[in-house]
C-alpha cells in the first residue's frame, strides 16, 4: 500500500469517491483511495459445504469511516467479520486489514473486536480482564480510560459472572478498546443494553469515527444504522445490494408513508394519484405516496371522520426490506 | 492525523522485535488462568476435593499400612489426570463453543501464552493436589515419606501434567461442550480404574490386568508409586517413553481436528 502522506481524509471526499472503488474491485484502485483504505474484501467467497455464505462480496472501510453492515439472518454478516478478523480464509478472493494480511500480528495489533461471545470466563474481575487484554497489544488505552469510554465505572472489581447481560456487553466492548484500536469490528453490539446504555455507546462510536478510527458494525436495529453510520452496506445471500448513506438507501424506496385511520376502501386509496402501495396495519392504513400532500389532500375532503394522520419519511426499515424482498412496501418494478 | 498512521506503520515492527512481551503475556495469562481456575468451585473443588476426600475416606481407613502410602501416589495421578481433563477438555471446549477462543484469536496474544497457561495451571494444580495428598499422608494416613522422595512424588505430577494435557486439547475437540463433563468422565473414571489410581492393578479381573499396560495413565501410576516405592523401580525408561509418546500422539490428533474445525468454521 502506497503511503501518500497527503491522502484526504475528510469522509464525503471518500464517498464521493466510493462507487468507482467499490463496484470495479478488480480494477486498480486510485491510489487515494488505496491510502485511505482500512480494510478491503475482493470478491470473497467463503462456503460452507454446499452452502455459499458469501458469493464474491466486495467491501471497503475508510478511514474515520462508520460502516454498517445490514442484512437478514444468513446474509453473511457475521462470515464477513469473521474474514476481516481472520479467524476464517476466503474460499477465494483477497482479505487486507491495515495493508496486510489478517491474520498476521501487525494486523491484529491494530483493530479491535466485540464478537457474539455467550460467555466470558466468569471467576475473572472486570479489572483482570482488561488488564489480560491490554497486555496483548504494545501501546494499549490506559486501564481507566477503557473503564470510562465503555462506561464500567464501579464495576471493576466485579467478577464477569456477577454482571448483568448489558453490563457484559460493555465489558467486551471495553475490551474491543484495549488496544487503541485504528480499526474496531462491532457485531452486534447493543443487543441486549438498556436505552441509555445503548446511546452511551453510541457516542463512543461517534468519537472513535471523531478521531480518525474506522468501525464496521452488524446490527439489526436498523435505528442505529441509520443513527451511526456514514455508509449502509445491504448484503443478502453473501451478495452486494446496495450501498450507501442511510439517506440514500432510504430514497430507494420511493416517496413517503402516511399513517390514518379512515373509512376510504383499499380500491380508492390505491388510485389515488403517486400513491405506489398500500398496507393494513391494525386499524390504519398505511399509504406510501410520491407526492404526500396531494393525497393527504383528498383523502382529508373525502373522509371526515379520519383520524390518527401521521406522514413520514419511509424509515430505513422498509428500504431494508424492500431491497432483502421482506414483506413490506416494495418500489416499483423499473 | 496521515504522519500519526505513518509512525503506527514503522513502529509496528519494531515493537514485535521485543522478546520480553511474549513471555510477559504468558505469565499474565497464567496468572489469571490460575486465578480463574481456583475461584471457578466447580472446578477446583472437584479436581482437589475430591481425592482428598477420597483419601479421608481410604487412606485413613488403612492408617499406617501400606495402602496409606499407595493412595498417596494413587491419588495424586487421579487428581493430575482429572485436573488435565476438566481443566483443558472442559474449559477450552467450552471457550470454543461460546466464542471466548474466537475473541482471543482476533486480538494479538501470542497462540501458545494461551495455550501455555492452560498447560501451566494444569501443572500447578498437580502440584498442589500432589502436596496436599503427602502433607496429609504423612500426618493423618500415618506413612512416612522422605523429602526426596515427597520431592520426586511432586516433580512427577508437573511432569504428568502435559501428556494429559495434551490429552485434554484433543479431547478439547473432541467432546460436544454441552456433555462435556458427562463424556469426560466416561474417559477417565474408568481410566483411572484400570490403571491402578486407586487399588493395585494386581486385585483386579485378569482381563483388566491384560489391557492396562496399554492405558497411558498405568505407566503414570507406576512411574509415581516407584517414587514412593510401592511399585518396582525398573522399566522407568519405558514408561516415560510411552507418556512421551502418548504427548506426540495426542498433540498430533488435537492437531488434526484443530485444523479441520478451522476449516468448516
């Protein structure tokens, strides 16, 4: 890898330049890119017996980047992490971390991870634990500062087994953060954490991506997704949906949601002009529209007696399913 | 924020030149694997407890006679073979199984600190089983043991550890972590019958007589009651060759399935 002391780093500069990189990984990529580039999958394939987890997946991680990596169960989220960590090899194609290989120390050095770990060894003190793991890494984050970034505070002394399951979390999230990680790999990670837990943890995703570090994330609240991440990355079946900042995953399906209770039959509703689909939900309806205010409009003449009105930005939730084939509102066929 | 990354780089290699830290994450990781182990009841109750209490039991019944200084021996390998089992077999099985290996794995520590401390912490509870069932042979079971040989009786059981350590990576990868403790103790309790941990192999069926030599845990117990002199002194070559053997053997076949679980993982 090219050391261009120079390389931007400013992250839209990195979006803007992404589809090039992204979507001809063969092709060389610019040498600006390259520099900023923290890790890279190249048409990786990993099988599983007969079974195809991914089927030559390209991604890229930017510098000070906050990648999320969406996609129903079986997607093969979790085997994407597992390739970038090193802990499996590609059936084919190319893992880099960091310019190398990752399975070599000098890569493992620099990133960090929180995996889906069912259980820590239970007898140890938190204090043990982050002081076992910091001991691996030769420049580790000092003992307290892991303590408040990952918000263990008062629990030091505690044995792992003791703690609640979101007090757990956090332990290995501190421990994702021992090394002072330039690159840290997040699966999961707020499952199970309380409301404020979880936004705790938010910021301190938003401060690591603050100060130059990159993060890759696997989540299934879509929420946070969309509350973290600069980039979305949908992958389904081991292939490449669709990438891009929440926003523009969310344009993917077409025009607004409006929520109401009304007496109007399915038939008018869905003739109404821009309205692209309709769905039950309770007592409601739910109409996605291109143009809300023109069938909010009518809908409001016709039915006096309408009530519950809500209109909103069709959530990333239903651009996920859209594009995963859920069941949900669908964009039209092009 | 780019010169930051470039110092990173270059400083990489260097660190790794550093002969110490390798060693230093060894003791550390020993440290707590020690520390985990004995705060873990379970386990260090099971694994120390229970030949003490079996010695309380047996070794007081026969105060004095030489069956008091034969369970000494006995004993002590019972207690280096189940704490090789439990300790590796159990724990590292269960470690696979719960993603806590996977976690190790990514990060930097060095394979074998982990591995090292689990070999090392099964040798430290030999020697602890090893002394306490001496300390309380000689006073409560009425048997006189010498220094040296209380000493070699000691050194025997470090040394035993690692081929049923070994032992205890292969079936590490063997056993479904769920009946982990159930299927070990299929392995060694009749193991430990059969090869004299706890009465002579001379009382029992012939047919048992016939195939113990063939048990790896025989020639550790006639390796640890010749130290004690409750076995013939002869032949120590053979039996060491085969625990060295047994080391080779099982390592090879833990080997083996490490890299085909790596492999459909």
């Amino acid at each position: 890898m090219s050391m261009t002391l120079s390389a931007p780093l400013a992250a839209p500069a990195h979006r803007a330049a992404a589809p090039a990189g992204v979507l001809s990984p063969s092709a060389a990529a610019p040498s600006a890119v390259a520099a900023s580039c923290v890790a890279t999958l190249e048409s990786a394939v990993k099988r599983y017996g007969k079974t195809e987890a991914l089927r030559g997946l390209d991604l890229t991680l930017r510098r000070g980047e906050v990648v999320a990596l969406l996609g129903p169960n079986g997607a093969g989220k979790t085997t994407t992490v597992r390739l970038l960590l090193g802990l499996i090899s590609p059936d084919a194609g190319r893992v880099r971390v960091l310019g190398r290989d990752p399975r070599t120390t000098a890569a493992r050095t620099r990133i960090g991870a929180m995996l889906q770990v069912a259980r820590v060894p239970e007898a140890l003190l938190v204090r043990e634990h982050i002081a076992l793991f910091r001991s691996y890494y030769p420049h580790p984050l000092a003992a307290a500062e892991v303590v408040t970034r990952a918000g263990l505070e008062g629990l030091e002394g505690r044995r792992f087994g003791e703690l609640s399951g979101g007090q757990r979390q956090r332990v290995l999230f501190g421990l994702a953060l021992c090394g002072d990680p330039d690159l840290v790999f997040l699966d999961e990670p707020t499952v199970g954490l309380d409301l404020q837990s979880r936004r705790r943890l938010w910021e301190e995703v938003r401060a690591l991506a603050a100060r130059g570090k990159s993060v890759l994330l696997t989540t299934h609240y879509l929420e946070e997704a969309d509350a973290l991440a600069n980039r979305v990355v949908v992958i389904d079946k081991g292939r490449l949906l669709r990438e891009g900042t929440p926003a523009e995953i969310r344009h993917g399906v077409s025009g607004r949601r409006i929520r109401c209770v009304t007496r109007l039959d399915a038939d008018y509703l869905s003739a109404l002009p821009s309205v692209t689909s309709l769905q039950r939900d309770r007592e409601a309806v739910i109409i996605y529209a291109e143009r809300p205010e023109e069938v909010v409009r009518r809908v409001l003449l016709e039915d006096d007696s309408l009530h519950g009105l809500e209109v909103a930005a069709a959530p990333l939730e239903d651009a996920f399913l859209a594009l995963t084939g859920g069941d949900a509102h669908q964009t039209q066929p092009e | 924020m780019s010169s930051d990354t470039l110092v990173n780089t270059l400083a990489t290699p260097v660190e790794s030149a550093d002969a110490l830290r390798p060693l230093r994450i060894l003791l550390k990781e020993t440290q707590y694997e020690l520390a985990g182990r004995m705060r873990t009841r379970a386990y260090s109750l099971s694994v120390i407890g229970l030949p003490v209490m079996f010695y309380l039991l047996f070794g007081l019944a026969n105060r004095g006679k030489p069956a008091a200084l034969y369970l000494v021996a006995g004993y002590t390998c019972w207690g280096v073979v189940s704490a090789c089992l439990f300790g590796i077999g159990l724990t590292l099985a269960l470690e696979r199984a719960q993603g806590w290996l996977d976690l190790k794995r990514a990060s930097p520590m060095p394979r074998f600190a982990y591995l090292g401390a689990k070999v090392a912490s099964c040798a430290a509870f030999g020697l602890i089983i090893a002394i306490v069932l001496i300390l309380l042979g000689g006073s409560l079971g009425g048997v006189t043991i010498t220094a040296g040989r209380a000493a070699e009786l000691a050194a025997i059981a470090v040394a035993g550890s690692i081929p049923f350590a070994a032992m205890g990576f292969f079936v590490a990868y063997l056993v479904p972590p769920n009946s982990g403790p159930g299927i070990i103790n299929l392995i060694y309790l009749p193991l430990s019958f059969a090869s004299g941990f706890w009465m002579p192999v001379s009382v029992l069926p012939h047919w048992l007589q016939v195939v113990a030599p063939a048990l790896p845990t025989y020639h550790l117990a006639q390796i640890a009651l010749a130290a004690v002199g409750m076995a013939p002194a002869s032949g120590m070559a053979l039996h060491w060759a085969v625990l060295g053997g047994f080391t080779v053997l099982m390592l090879a076949a833990a080997w083996i399935t490490f890299v085909r679980s790596e492999a459909n993982s």
